[in-house]
C-alpha cells in the first residue's frame, strides 16, 4: 500500500492533522445542521432563509473537501464519518422538527459563531507549522464570516 509522506516535521504534522481533522468535523456538521434546518424552517421569511441555508451547506461542503484533501495530501486520513462527526464538532445542538425562521436563523448564527472561533483558533496553532494549511484556514474563516454576516442581518 503507497502511504503518502509529508515534508512536515513530526510535530507540526501533528498540529497541522489535528486542525485539518477539528475542521473538517466542524465544517461536516455546519453543512448537516443547516441542512436540517432548511428542510424544517417555517415562518413569513421561509424563502429567503431556505436559500441562504442551501449557500451556507454549499460553501460549508466545498470547504470540508479542500480541508479533507489537504490532509491526504499530508499523509493523514481524514475522518468524516457520522459517529467521529458527533463527537466531535464545536457546535451545539439544533432544533428537531418545524424551527420558525428567527430561531432557524439564531441557530445558524450561533454554530457559525462556534465553528469561526475554533477556526480563528486553528489559523494561530498553524502558522508557523504549515502557512499552507493556515491559508486554508484563512480562506474558510472569511468565507464563514461572510455568511456570519448575513445570517446576523436577517435578525436584525
């Protein structure tokens, strides 16, 4: 079996696997939670929260991707799988069943407040480890707070 070998020294590969591995459970479960959400959200503003949650899933999906073929082509095997994705994401629990268009919103808000925070902290741990990496890291954080943005203006 090839195994591919990163130019990392052992232990900025072992900071830099942990962040790419923390984002990526993150980022797979801000797309889950927003698709929960939209298939449940109800309320006069249903349209537009529908849509802007199908954007966020889109964006949260390509980042989880770049962030999971990074770290393959480090060496390490990322881990998206539903029970590792439970255990360990940063956001907390969403809504079951019919959520109103304010609390859909509020709780978007909230996991993208979480999940930008252990970002922010990621592009610290990384860069001296891996600029590579923390580029990364930087491109998903703004990309978050953009839609952080929007999502706080629906609420006012």
């Amino acid at each position: 079996m090839y195994v591919v070998k990163s130019s990392l020294s052992d232990a900025n590969l072992k900071t830099v696997s942990e962040a790419l591995q923390g984002a990526l459970v993150d980022l797979v479960d801000l797309a889950l939670v927003a698709k929960q959400i939209h298939w449940n959200v109800v309320g006069p503003r249903f349209r537009s929260v529908h849509l802007q949650l199908d954007e966020l899933v889109g964006t949260a999906r390509t980042h989880s991707d770049t962030v999971a073929e990074r770290a393959s082509a480090l060496g390490v095997s990322p881990d998206g799988r539903a029970a590792t994705v439970a255990v360990g994401s940063g956001i907390g629990v969403t809504p079951e069943g019919w959520v109103d268009d304010t609390t859909a919103v509020q709780t978007i808000v909230d996991a993208l407040g979480a999940v930008i925070g252990r970002m922010r902290e990621r592009i610290t741990a990384t860069g001296d480890a891996d600029p590579v990496s923390q580029d990364i890291f930087i491109q998903v954080t703004a990309d978050l707070e953009k839609q952080h943005w929007m999502f706080q203006a629906e609420n006012g």
